[in-house]
C-alpha cells in the first residue's frame, strides 16, 4: 500500500497549492475504507510540506518520491522512500522517517535503546528512531530482491525531527547512540539545509523513476517462518529484524536481564497481542540471547505441540530448556534467572492432574508456580486465543499475583504489539475477522483484500488447492477444522482412520501419538489439524473447515454454539461459555497463514454471512 507516488516536481506543486494531504488522505481512505486521524492528516500537511524546503534546496526535480509505503509481510509504513542517482551514476534509495516530536516531548529513558515520548500526555517507551529505521532499513533489505544484486542500489536512511532543535538538551543525540546516528543520522529543525545535502549527496543526478520502476519490479522474497529459524536463533545468532512496537519490549527485557544482579524485587514485564504481532519472535530471540551471555533461562507454554516440537528443533543441548506451565511443581524459588511465559494465555488453574503424585499436590495457584520460579518473569499473552474453560491466563491473574508476591507497580511493564507480520502484515484483516466472529469492535469492519481469503463449496476443492500450494512449496500449506469428529487411535498397521468425513470427503485427524509433528512433518500434508496442533504455529497457506458446532443464526441474534456437534468434551461439558471459546477456535484456525486463508463451510447460513462481510469476489 501507499499513499502518495509522484516526482519530486509534482510533488512540489502539491505542496505549493496545499493539496499534498488531501491526496494521501483520498488514497487512505479509498485504501482502508475510513478516513484518516486529524492527528495523521495534519501530520502530513506539515511534515511533508517542510521537508519540501529540502528537495528544493537540494535542486530535486527529476526524482521520485513515495509516501507511506507499506513494508512486505507487515503493517507497518515508511514515511517517505524517494529514489534517484547520485554524481557517480550510482541507484539510490533513501529511506526517511518525519518526527514531529519537539524537545519537551521527548525524555530520557534508563533502558538501552530507548527513549520516552509524550503522547496525549502520556510517557511512553519508544525505540530511538535511528533503531526504528534501522528496522525499515532492514526490512527492505530482507524481503526486495533487488537488494540481493550485485549492482543493487544503495540503500540510506535517516530521520527529520522538524521540531525538534539540536541546540537545548538533545536526548536525541545523546552520546550513548552516536554509533546509531553516525549510520542513521538525525537532522533536526535548523538542519535543512544539512538534509538538503545528505539527499544531494545521493540523489542529485535525478532519474527517479528509473530506479522507482527497478525498485516496483522487484520480487519479494518469501517471509521468514518461525520455525524454520528457530535453531540458530536458540544456539547461534538473532536472526529476525525487528520493528517498530517490537524493538522497545526487546530492549526493556535486555536491559532488566542485563542488571539481573542489580534487581532486589522480582520484575514482571507482561507483552500483549493478536496473532502474528511476534510475540513467539521476541521471545525466542530474547532467550537466544539471553543464553549466549550465559544466563539461567527457561521457556515455557501450555502448548504440547508447541513446545515439543521446539524441543525436537533446537536440538539435545537446549531441549531441556523448554517446558510445560505444569512442569514446576516441585520446583525450588528462583531456580532460573529468567522466566518466559509463551502464549500465557494458556495459563491453567492449578498444575495437579490424575497423574501428579500425592506427595507433589499442592493448594498452588499454576501462576504462583511460575512467579517464583525466576527473579525477571516474562509473559508474552493474547487474551481473545483462550480456547478451553481450564484455560484461564489474562494480564488480570498475572498481575494479582504479581501483588501476592509484593511486586510493586514500579516493577510492573507491559507492551502492547500492534505491528502485524501474519496475515499479508493486515491487522485490518484481523480487525475485520474479529469483526465478523463478534469478537471485538474495532474501528475497521470491511475486508482487506490485501489477504487472500476464499471460499470453496466443498472441501474436496479445498484440499486441492491445499496440496497445490504443497507442491509449489514443500510444507508450505495446512488444513484443519473445528473438532466435530472423533480421533481415533491409528489402525494396527499404523495407518490412520480418517475421521473427518464430509460427504465423499474423508480425511484423518493428526496422528494420536505423535500430534506434535503435525505442522512441521511432511506427513503433516495430508491430515487435519486440530485448534490443539495449530496454535503457535503459522504457514503461507491455511484451509479452514468451519465446522458446524458454531453457526450464525441471524434470527437468534449472531453467533451460537452446538454442542452435540462437537467432539470436544473437555470444551463443550457444562461450558457456559463455549459459544465464545468455540469463536476464539476459528479466530485462531483463520489467523494462521501468511498469505491465504481457504475455508469451507459447513453451515449455508454461515457461509452466506461471511460472504456477505467479504463484499468481493473472492475468487
């Protein structure tokens, strides 16, 4: 997506004539159908009519400028990109973040990395904006193929705090960032015509839309999956770019685990988002790191097939680093340094099943189990993927406890991820599907057809289509449903009953023994996942067979469950909920792909309310 694509002499004119906002508000609007924030609109007006004052006395004309470009595989956006050649004849690309912060705005931050911004009167801890670039530098680096030439163009990028003035007290520019600004540099409010020069420097030959064309051209490269990482991030290096929302709880987790010897109290630090915002991300990278400086860490979740097939993964030396919310029981306090909670949601009651040993039962809370396991504690959470009643973590349970240990609100941090990497990198599709499931309000209720979202008559077409992307790309595509068949055992001979029957469709459930390796195995292809087997997971492709056991019924007023379709007796026994636990089932089984989500339905009524919210032609 962007917003405004033009050369710098038409650009100009826009300026002159004062329409510049007016023509990126249209594209937004046509764009996400809503009008844009005054706040955004009046930044626009401003920013990008001051830095109009650079071009001109830089003597750009024939160079290209874009507006608000959209990075690959996330929702968030560049504020400028312009294009030319420099004296040389070199391509060059100029990435520029604007800032309208102003020195009163802006204070100092104790954590590495970071700064804190007042926003509508609140201070908040933001990633240094050269970090922030740094992000977009690399983010462009990693997905337009043209990066990867041998005559690829070069790359720059910088910010302009037009209101920020480098004569009072500079938290921008403080001493502990200059290697971030000598690559990233910062030109505040009496520095354009320094910018002017910086962007001569690279961009004065003109020929911008040669570049901008090379640049439009240029494949993108596939997105980087989770799994397919996860060992290196564990036992070598950090391996994903980082961006936006994400840099500044990374850098408040490092810096705590960094004064772990400093810290007296316990240390809570609670990270929330939907689906695909990079919590998993985050956490294994900060593990990885945490463990090449030796420290004492644990990862724990509440999901089986998560955490076993990250064990399978990461190899013989890290495996045991990876447990269960149940394994701590007998565990003794502060056993680790660092503890980090994934997908805490999934946070049960009590760790006690039939299976605990009488002399290990214990009245403790899961929650208290955790909170005293380590000094820092991590806990990475999206409420709206609770999908069992036994499944009860909220930030709510997290924090009580939090009291019941005598953490003080001083030592309590919470982030909230926003930045979407799944899903086409459209929170507007998550919005909407939330939306759509009665899940949430949010301020976007159309599709975006930025995610491809189809509907297939029968699931036979489906799992074509499913296998389809398989061949395309080895592993690449899934298909699950709602739990409405039974799971039976494999057959003597190992092979599997296939349990999900639609008509002439049959198919078999994950293998029982084995479910874990359903989303990374080559097996894996060709049975059908559970809710179970697929959180936690994420795939370019995903088949949903929205199953019958939550149907919308206008006349009953939405949304409603049918428990004797479903197979899920842990779910469905006296669930005074389950309409609601069985809506965050598919909100999650329709958020795992990152380019595609096929689905069939079951139910007519509910087919045709979906296609009604689509309002495209989804084929």
């Amino acid at each position: 997506m962007i917003l405004y694509d033009e050369t710098i002499e038409n650009f100009n004119e826009d300026v002159m004539l004062n329409r510049i906002a007016d023509r990126a508000a249209d594209k937004y609007t046509a764009y996400y159908k809503r009008k844009p924030g005054v706040s955004e609109y009046r930044s626009w007006a401003n920013s990008l009519a001051i830095l109009n004052n650079s071009f001109t006395y830089a003597g750009l004309k024939d160079n290209h400028i874009v507006v608000e470009y959209e990075l690959p595989f996330a929702s968030t956006r560049i504020d400028v990109l312009l294009f030319g050649f420099d004296i040389e004849g070199n391509e060059n690309v100029v990435i520029l973040e604007l800032k309208q912060w102003s020195n009163d705005s802006i204070r100092k931050s104790d954590i590495e990395g970071n700064v804190k911004v007042n926003y509508r009167g609140s201070w908040a801890e933001v990633a240094h904006p050269a970090l922030q670039v740094q992000g977009y530098y690399f983010g462009l680096k990693d997905f337009i193929k043209i990066f990867e030439d041998e005559n690829a163009p070069k790359l720059s990028a910088s910010i302009y705090a037009h209101n920020y003035s480098k004569k009072k007290d500079s938290v921008l520019r403080s001493l502990k960032f200059s290697d971030l600004i000598n690559t990233y540099p910062i030109f505040s409010k009496e520095e354009a015509v320094e910018l002017g020069n910086y962007l001569k420097e690279r961009l004065q030959s003109g020929k911008g839309q040669i570049v901008y064309e090379r640049f439009a051209r240029s494949p993108i490269g596939p997105s980087k999956k989770l799994l397919d990482h996860t060992n290196e991030m564990i036992n070598q290096r950090q391996i994903f770019n980082l961006i936006d929302d994400q840099i500044p709880a990374y850098n408040l987790i490092m810096h705590k685990a960094k004064d772990l010897s400093k810290l007296k109290e316990k240390t809570l630090i609670i990270v929330k988002g939907g689906p695909g915002t990079g919590k998993s991300v985050i956490a294994l990278e900060v593990m990885g790191e945490l463990l090449r400086q030796g420290k004492k860490v644990v990862h724990a979740t509440g999901s089986s097939a998560f955490t076993n097939t990250l064990r399978g993964i990461v190899g013989s030396r890290a495996r045991n680093l990876f447990k269960f919310f149940n394994s701590f029981i007998s565990a003794e306090a502060d056993s680790f340094d660092i503890l980090i909670c994934d997908e805490a949601h999934r946070i049960r009651e009590t760790s006690i099943s039939r299976y605990t040993p009488r002399e290990l039962r214990t009245n403790l809370p899961q929650i208290d189990e955790l909170l005293r396991l380590a000094k820092l504690n991590i806990f990475f959470i999206d409420e709206n993927q609770i999908v069992r009643p036994s499944e009860i973590g909220s930030v709510s349970l997290i924090k009580d406890a939090a009291k019941r240990f005598g953490l003080e609100d001083k030592n309590i941090f919470g982030f909230d991820l926003k930045t979407q990497f799944r899903c086409s990198g459209s929170d507007a599709y998550l919005q909407w599907l939330d939306k759509v499931l009665e899940i949430r309000e949010s301020a976007i209720a159309e599709y975006d057809p930025k995610m491809q979202f189809r509907i297939f008559n029968s699931p036979q077409e489906m799992m074509e289509e499913i296998r389809a992307r398989n061949k395309e790309k080895e592993n690449s595509a899934r298909i699950v449903a709602g739990f409405c068949w039974p799971w039976s055992n494999p057959n003597p001979d190992g092979t599997l009953v296939k349990d999900v029957v639609i008509g002439d469709f049959a198919m078999p459930w994950e293998k029982k023994d084995e479910f874990w390796k359903w989303a990374t195995d080559l097996e894996g292809m060709e049975q059908v996942g559970t809710v179970y087997t697929a959180q936690g997971f994420e795939f370019d492709y995903i088949g949903v067979i929205f199953s019958n056991d939550l149907v919308y019924r206008k006349s009953e007023g939405g949304w409603i469950s049918i428990p004797n379709n479903s197979y899920d007796s842990m779910v469905k026994r006296n669930n005074s909920e389950l309409t609601r636990h069985l809506k965050h089932v598919y909100r999650v089984l329709m958020s795992r792909a990152h380019l595609g989500v096929y689905v069939h339905f079951m139910d007519k009524e509910t087919e045709d309310y979906f296609r009604e919210n689509l309002e495209i032609d989804e084929n």
